[in-house]
C-alpha cells in the first residue's frame, strides 16, 4: 500500500449506464498450464472507481504456466556496494490468503517476553504498526491483540520527544502527553493511536532489536488488512524498519512473492556477499518528486514477445515510477496501458483466443479458456534504463475465474501525467526484488521462489 495521495482512474460509464475503467489482468511468458488458486485484492480499484464485482474477483484462480523464455542476468555496474561486512537473515513469507488478506505476511516478535504476530509487508510506507489492547476500533484478525502494559521492555513516546517530531506532518497529531500518531492508505484503510518502542525480533534469526520504534494501532479499519494484525513498514523514510535496522543489515533488503496460497517465498534483510550478483540485474534507485518514502526506478518501456512498445519516455518520467509490494496490480499510465491491451489482443487472436465481450467486473480484455490444459500467451517484459529488461513470469500475469475458465488481462490504467506508475505485487511473483538502498540500485532476480 502507499500512504494516501491522489491516485485518479479513468473511469467510464457505458451507454447503458454502467458504471466502468479501463482495468485489465496479464499474461507473460510463452506456456501456461491451469492450475493453483490465488485470489486478487479488489478494495485499492474501488479507490479508484472501479466498481468491480468483489465475490467473483475472489473466487478466482492464478494460472500456473511453464516458461519457456530466458531471463535476463546482467549485472550492472551501478554504485556496486561492498557486501563483505554485512550480516543477512532470512525470514519466511507467505500470502496471506490463509488468514483472510490478500497482501503478503511475515511473523515477527514483539516485546518481552517476546510473541509472534503476522505483519503484513509494504515497501509503499514507512511506519511499523500493531492492533493493541485496548482497541476502540479494531478490524477482525486471527491472533491475540498485542498488550503493551504486558511487556516489560516496552514504553511510550511522549510529545514533545524528538522521536515524536519524525512522524511527518500528515501522520503527526495534537496531543498532550504520549505522542499520537494516524496513517491512511491510498485504499483507505487506516490506522491510528500511540507511538511507542519496544523489543523487536526477527524468527527464526532471533536477531533482536531494542527500542525500536513502532506504533500501537488503536483505531484501525480496512477490508485489505482483515487477518493480519498490522503492518510492516518497509518505506525508504526514517521511521521505517528498514532504515532503523540499518547499523545491522545496512539498508538493503529482498523479497520473493510466492505464487500460490500454499508455497513459501522469502523476506531478508542484509545481502550475503556470495549472492550478491549472481543472477541479478541492477537498475538505478531513484527518489520521486511526492514522496521521499518510495523506492523509485526509470521505467522507459514495456515489452510483448521481446518486442518494444515504443512508449515515449516523458510518459514514465512524468511522474515516475515505484515499486510497491502492498499494491496488488500493477497501474500504467493510459496511453501505455492501451498500446499493451492492443498488443497483448493482437497476439493473442494470433495463438487463437477468441476475445469475450467485456464484463464490469473482469474488464475487457478476457479469453475463454474451457476445456485448455495448455494456453500460450505473449511473453511480457518490462524494460528499465541502460537496457534492463525484467521477464514477468506468468503466473504474475494472467487470471483465471475458477468455474468460467476465462483468463483477463491484469494491467489497469490512470490517467497519463496525474499518477506514479506502480509496479505491483502480482506483477512481482516469484521474481526477487533486491532493495540495495546504500548502493542506490534496485535489482531482479527470477524464478527465485515458487
């Protein structure tokens, strides 16, 4: 998720009086074989305008494919960084679908003595934040609240602290005594509470953190949130993990989405020295104008079938590109988001898709696939400065509705120049994405999760 600014879609409503956008869902790679469930986040599009039918979205599949293409592997030399003295430690990731959200999970301890609670990831924000007791307003969960009045090694932050002061002016609110602190996300979920520290752990390293600084949620609400008991902020801010952990594992960081409910990816944090660069491919890290927190990148094309679309650059440049692990589908600009649906169509009559009418709630760009055991879709690449080009795997790509065997495109469009492209997590599956902050680079690594 990204802490709230305008993110518009181009919303349209058809003759009849429906209500629509241009959204869509991906292919990539070359064959695709039906297989494991996944579901899709829906709550952000509603933000968006895009009324889609929830229910049906839900009870979707994932396709499972094989690949048959190659991956790029070209180091760039792009303010290289010395990994001999950095520490690495490796904690599990999951989807969260078990536990009723669709954004991606790790456990981590907290206070002592310690407990574990499941945290959802997000590169697209900074603070760290919990449920606590007591809770005015909690969303439903699977896990016990966290009680700070239990935990001997936690406190609260008071007002006039200077750690009060690093919240931003959005996130910072009046108070008295303990310093209070509220959050809302582009979807519009929202947390809200005290700041506080306390004792930090990551299982199974059991490397510790004390006083590290977090905030207890106790007004909290979104539908994206339900199951897990908060959030792990992954931001490039202050306040962020990743920045408050940085005398151990030197701001750099990388995950691996997993591409079913039931297989494991992977969160570490630090870089071990032997794999470093082995099967990476670096692009430049960049800030973006709206926000110091989002880790950005030049995104200069996009790719079907090894083949350029030819998108003027001052489409991405202006303004920008991130990468967000809490979005779930990636946002193009328009006018690059229709030069791929007509690609994708193109190529996809060529392999003999029939292409269905449109529907509100799946888009507009969907096959029927009854009855294939096999499909064959366009590779789809995205292309970054100093000519990195990044495979998306397939199973990041095209989505199947389960009983209907109809796969839809996964792209969706804003409005050229008004929103930052976002590069989502499902468009991120199964690939590493290596966050170098103090080399200033950002690198990919395919097919290093299932």
């Amino acid at each position: 998720m990204i802490s709230r600014f305008d993110l518009p879609a181009h919303a349209f409503t058809f003759e009849d009086g429906v209500l629509n956008a241009s959204s869509r869902i991906i292919s990539s790679s070359s064959a695709i074989n039906t297989g494991f469930y996944s579901q899709a986040n829906m709550a952000f599009y509603k933000n968006l305008g895009l009324n889609w039918d929830v229910n049906m979205v839900n009870e979707s599949y994932w396709i499972k494919s094989t690949v048959t293409g190659t991956h790029a592997t070209t180091a760039v030399s792009n303010g290289q960084t010395n990994y001999s003295d950095r520490h690495a430690t490796t904690v599990l990731l999951m989807s969260g679908l078990n536990i009723g959200t669709y954004n991606y999970i790790v456990t981590i301890s907290l206070g002592t003595p310690s407990l574990n609670f499941s945290l959802e990831i997000d590169t697209g924000s900074d603070i760290t934040w919990t449920q606590c007791h007591p809770c005015v307003n909690c969303y439903e969960h699977h896990e016990l609240l966290f009680d700070p009045s239990r935990s001997t090694s936690h406190s609260y932050i008071s007002c006039g602290s200077h750690q009060c002061s690093l919240l931003s002016d959005h996130q910072r609110q009046s108070c008295n005594v303990t310093c209070q602190y509220k959050e809302t996300y582009a979807d519009g979920s929202r947390t809200a509470g005290f700041l506080s520290k306390d004792r930090i752990t990551l299982p199974p390293s059991q490397d510790a953190f004390e006083g590290l600084i977090f905030c207890c949620g106790m007004d909290n609400q979104g539908r994206t949130l339900n199951g897990s008991v908060g959030l792990l902020g992954l931001g490039w801010g202050i306040l962020s993990f990743v920045e408050q952990t940085a005398h151990k594992y030197n701001c750099t960081f990388s995950y691996c989405l997993p591409s079913t409910s039931t297989s494991s990816g992977f969160l570490t944090f630090g870089r071990d020295e032997a794999s470093a660069s082995v099967g990476v491919s670096y692009t430049p890290l960049i800030t973006v104008p709206y926000s110091e927190s989002l880790y950005g990148v030049w995104l200069e094309d996009i790719a079907v079938n090894g083949i350029p679309l030819g998108i003027p650059s001052i489409i991405f440049f202006s303004p920008g590109t991130v990468i967000d692990s809490g979005t779930p589908i990636t946002l193009l600009p328009q006018t690059t988001f229709n030069e791929l649906r007509y690609e994708f169509r193109k190529q996809m009559m060529f392999y003999g898709h029939k292409l269905l009418p449109s529907n509100i709630s799946k888009g507009d760009t969907c096959y029927d696939l009854t009855g294939k055991k096999q499909v064959y879709i366009p590779k789809v690449s995205l292309v970054f400065v100093e000519g990195i080009t990044i495979e998306l795997d397939p199973t990041g790509i095209l989505c199947v509705f389960e009983g209907e065997a109809q796969g839809c495109l996964a792209f969706n469009g804003v409005p050229d120049y008004t929103a930052p492209t976002i590069l989502g997590s499902v468009q991120q599956r199964k690939i590493e994405v290596i966050h170098d902050v103090g080399g200033g680079r950002i690198g990919f690594r395919p097919s290093a999760c299932v």
